[in-house]
C-alpha cells in the first residue's frame, strides 16, 4: 500500500519536481494532504461522467496517475459497451497504476474494461470520446501547448459529450490571490506538513507546474470550441470545470 509522504521533509538542493518512483510511492497520501476537495472531485467526476458517457463509446482519463478517476468512471457509469482509455507520460505511475487496476479486477466483476497507456498526451492519437476528464493535469502541460492540447480534445469529443477539467487556480486580484494561497498553506499545515516542507515542494513546482486564473481557463477552452463553461466544485484555489462542445 501507499506511504505517508515525507518526501520534502529533509533539507535538499532545489529540484524539479517529477513524478517518478519516489512520489509515486507516496502519492495518494500526497494529493489528497495537497489538493482540498481531491476526494470529492474524484467521486464526483465519476457520478457526472455518467450523466454525459454514451453507450460503445470511449472514456478518457488523460494524466491518470494512479488511477483514481479511471477507478470512479468504473464505480459510476453504467453505459453498455463503454471503455476507458487512461494515459500517463510516467512510466513509474502506469506501472503501479496497471497494478491497482487489476487488484480492482479482482475485486469486483464486470466493470469496464480499461487500457492503461503510456504516452504523452501531446503526441498520442486521440480518438473520439464521450468523456474525457483531465484532472490536475494541464496544470502540468506548458502553457503554450494548452491551446492546442484542448483543440484536439475538442475536435475528438462526441456531441453531448463533456470534458471534465480540474486545476489549481491563481487570482488576479492579489488580495484574493493572498487570501485563497495563503488558506491553501494553512490546509497543508492542517494536514501535517512542516513549513520546510511547504517551501521545498514549491520550489520543485515553480518551473513545473503554472496556474491560469479562471477567465484564462475560460477564454482558452472558448478559443479550443467548447460553447459552455461551468464551475460545478471549488474549494480554496482548486477548482473543478464541466466544459461542453
Ligand atoms: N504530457 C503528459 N502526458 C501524459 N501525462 C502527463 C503529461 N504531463 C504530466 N502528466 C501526468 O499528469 C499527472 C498529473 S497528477 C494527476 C492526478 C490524477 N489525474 C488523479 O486524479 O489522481 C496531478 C498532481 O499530481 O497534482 C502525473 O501523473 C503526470 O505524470
Ligand atoms: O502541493 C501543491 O502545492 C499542489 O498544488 C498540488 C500537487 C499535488 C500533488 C503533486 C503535485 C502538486
């Protein structure tokens, strides 16, 4: 089973931060200490993939990780015939997610089948899809390929379909931006995580993973041809987007 994260608490020469075998052992303990309202959005994001997923059609879990919203999509939608495509860049996260996956198998009939993929989402062949969920991923894709990356997700997403998107947000109004960052630290210290570690993960995070505000995520999903954006989870600065063709 997974490990309580202490990967950031001895001192340690600035890194960035990847998702390799270190954080992976250590990543469900990680998101869920880091990220308010992981679990929430997780669950949720299978409940509302049911609403949108259509019978012999694909389900895309683009930056799976471990899983997580792959394993919800396989408690919540019950659509014939439909199959789950989950992608991951990081060959340490698709190894233990293959894992995790078949002891779900195990466990449990019939549930959808799944195929565990890895590659760069950037360059992988895309086909169509009913729902395609990124969660707190493009928050990870350099932000001159975001454009492009939801083009082609758009282009590849079945009428009555839906991306489900989550990200950490910024403000642009810096008192909101202090106030929501700042409640963001104090939820990590809630959570057990020392100053030391505050700070280093950070700084592994500063040149890896760059926030947009809600009116730039907005703007860029408009631009990408999907014709509604709705906000349906926020909490502190991490929120959670249905977006529809
Ligand atoms: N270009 C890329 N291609 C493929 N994968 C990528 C790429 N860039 C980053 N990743 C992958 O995107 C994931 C981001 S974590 C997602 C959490 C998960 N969705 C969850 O619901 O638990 C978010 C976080 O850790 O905050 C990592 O597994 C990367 O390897
Ligand atoms: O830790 C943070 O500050 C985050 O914003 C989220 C996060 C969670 C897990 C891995 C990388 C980033």
């Amino acid at each position: 089973m997974s490990e309580a994260d202490r990967l950031f608490a001895s001192p340690q020469p600035p890194a960035d931060f990847t998702f390799n075998e270190d954080v992976v052992r250590v990543f469900p303990d990680m998101i869920k200490r880091s990220v308010p309202g992981y679990p929430t959005i997780v669950e949720n994001l299978g409940v509302i993939a049911a609403r949108f997923a259509q019978p012999h059609s694909r389900l895309y879990d683009l930056g799976c990780s471990l899983g997580a919203v792959t394993q919800a999509l396989r408690r919540h939608v019950r659509a014939e015939g439909t199959r789950v495509v989950a992608i991951d860049n990081s060959t340490a996260m698709v190894t233990r997610c293959r894992e995790y996956l078949s002891a779900q198998d195990s466990m449990h009939e019939e549930l959808l089948p799944v195929e565990v993929v890895e590659a760069d989402i950037l360059d992988v062949p895309l086909e169509s899809a009913s729902v395609i969920a990124l969660n707190f991923t493009l928050q990870f894709i350099a932000p001159k390929q975001r454009l492009d990356l939801l083009s082609r997700l758009r282009a590849n997403l079945l009428p009555g379909g839906a991306l489900l998107l989550s990200e950490k947000i910024r403000f642009s109004e810096s008192q909101t931006q202090e106030l929501l960052n700042g409640l963001h630290l104090d939820f990590k210290r809630a959570n057990g995580y020392s100053e030391l570690e505050i700070a280093q993960k950070r700084t592994a995070l500063e040149n890896v993973m760059l926030t947009d505000t809600l009116d730039e995520h907005r703007a860029r999903l408009q631009g990408a041809g999907f014709t509604t954006v709705v906000p349906w989870f926020q909490c502190l600065n991490f929120t959670s987007l249905i977006a529809l063709p």
